[in-house]
C-alpha cells in the first residue's frame, strides 16, 4: 500500500519527468515541423503522450485515500487497485508472448557487429522522393551510400527493422527475420529489441510501473540518437554529429555505444520479465475490491 502522500509524488514527478519529453513533441506536431530523432517515439511506436503522461502504480499496489482512479481499477475500503484478474482476462495471450520473447532474447549473447547498416539498407537504390526522411540532407550520394551498403553488407536480427529494407537491399542481410521467427533471432544487443523494451513496457500498462515504462522510454530515445547519428542523413543541423560507420573509427564508437546500452536495457528486460511472471503466477488482488465509482461519486 502507498500512502496518500506518497503515491501523488510519485504521480506528480512522473509527469514532471515525461513532460520534457512530451511538451516539445507536441510543440512541434502544431508546428508542423517534425524532428527525426525527438518525435520518432511517438510517431512509430504510437503511444499517445496522455496515456505516457498518466502515472499508475503497477499491479498489486493500493493507492491509500484514492476512488474513481480509473475504468482499469477497483476500489477497496483502503483505497483504489488494479483490477488485474480483469485485465489479464483480455491480455494473458500478450503477456506469455512477452515473457517468452524477453525470456529468449536475455539468454543469448549480444552481438555487436551490424554497425547500424539497417538505417543505410532503408535508403539503398531509392529514388529521392521516396527517402523516409527526406526533409534531412544526406551525407554523401545514393550511389556511394550503396557502394557502403555492398561493401560491408547488413547483419539484422530484428523483424521491424528489416521490414523497411528496400527491396534491393534485402537479399544482402545475412538473415531473413520474420515475424513467426522474431523470439528465435532476438538478441540483447540489438538496438531495437532494446528500443522495444519500451513497446512492451505500454502495451502491458497499467500492469507496469509508470517509472518503469518511463525508463524505457529515456533508454529508447537514447537509442534513436544513435541510430540517426550513424545513419546516412546528416543531422549536425539538429546538433547530431555523425558516427561514420562508413570508417573503422566510427565502427568502434558505434560498437561501444551500443554495448553500453545492452548494458542499460538488461536490467529493464529483467523487470519486465519478473513482472510478467509475477502476473501469470497470479499477482493477488486486495480482499473486499470492487470497482471503482466515478471520480467525484
């Protein structure tokens, strides 16, 4: 149970949190000028910034004092609740494909020698007007971005990346994922199996500490920056220097980083593992919970 006091400091520095996030992301979506990098989160992954913004303890906590927190809960005579047998009703399914797939990638070894080349197979033989960001200049013609792309090849492992190789560039992977084979290839240094902690961390919200969702959003928006840096656009006009994967010396920086965020991701894999067990081995639910009345009843 979280006392009154407590629970609405979390609330309250959770939004403080995600705001620097989320407040220049919807400046600039009334704008109209979108950013490669800020706005990608929220563009791709598609989590509205209300729902980032709203704070939720997790299951198996009591909020002391609260009513009406929400359709998702129950009220208790000490305050307001997950309904978690309700929501896992609806999402078992979700949550031991979860489990299976972050069970699996944490056990193998990271690998660290794709040096990004997912980023130049999505640009590779493609006519100008189709670049997916094409409002950023990029760093040298398409015809010597392909002479890197044939030179060094392209080593994915993760499904969502490789779907946006152009055509051209797919029978240059090494690997061909698929969706039916994505808990087979994950590996845990994979920029975007790391990025996705975050998609996993939504999809099973509520159930999941706001804090926790917030970590994986920070360590996805980390990620990104590396991503674009070692892309071939040239983002320095964003005060993004690129990491030029092109050369040996911008391959060790973009190895170190990215096992430097291997590092990072695994604890947030870990937790969000242990909670989908947790929910699947039966997280219990206050005695005497009902649901909650409309706030203001």
């Amino acid at each position: 149970m979280l006392d009154k006091r407590e629970w609405q400091a979390r609330a309250e520095a959770h939004q403080r949190r995600v705001d620097v996030w989320v407040g220049p992301h919807l400046d600039r979506r009334q704008a109209g000028t979108p950013h490669p990098v800020e706005d990608f989160l929220f563009d791709y992954y598609g989590y509205r910034p209300g729902r980032l913004r709203r704070w939720h303890p997790g299951a198996g906590v009591v909020l002391a004092g609260a009513r009406g927190y929400g359709a998702d809960y129950l009220d208790t005579d000490g305050g307001a609740t997950l309904d978690v047998d309700r929501l896992l009703a609806k999402r078992r399914a979700m949550v031991e494909w979860t489990a299976a797939l972050l069970s699996a990638t944490a056990s193998r070894q990271g690998h660290f020698g794709c040096f990004g080349m997912h980023e130049w197979a999505m640009v590779y033989k493609l006519p100008a007007d189709e670049v997916r960001h094409a409002t950023q200049p990029l760093r040298m013609p398409p015809e010597e971005i392909a002479a890197v792309v044939e030179r060094r090849g392209a080593r994915c492992s993760h499904f969502d990346a490789f779907r946006f190789f152009t055509e051209a560039a797919r029978p240059l992977n090494t690997l061909h994922p698929t969706r039916e084979r994505q808990a087979e290839l994950e590996q845990p240094g994979c920029l975007h199996a790391n990025m996705d902690l975050y998609k996993w961390a939504y999809k099973l919200s509520p159930l999941v500490p706001s804090e926790l969702v917030a970590d994986c959003f920070e360590l996805a928006r980390d990620i990104r920056t590396l991503d674009m840096r070692a892309s071939p656009y040239d983002l320095s006009a964003l005060g993004h220097e690129p990491v030029p994967i092109e050369t040996p010396e911008g391959r060790v920086i973009y190895a170190a980083a990215q096992r430097g965020f291997a590092e990072r991701a695994a604890p947030l894999r870990r937790a969000l593992l242990d909670l989908c067990r947790r929910l699947l081995d039966g997280v219990r639910v206050p005695t005497g919970a009902r649901p909650c009345a409309a706030p203001g009843d």
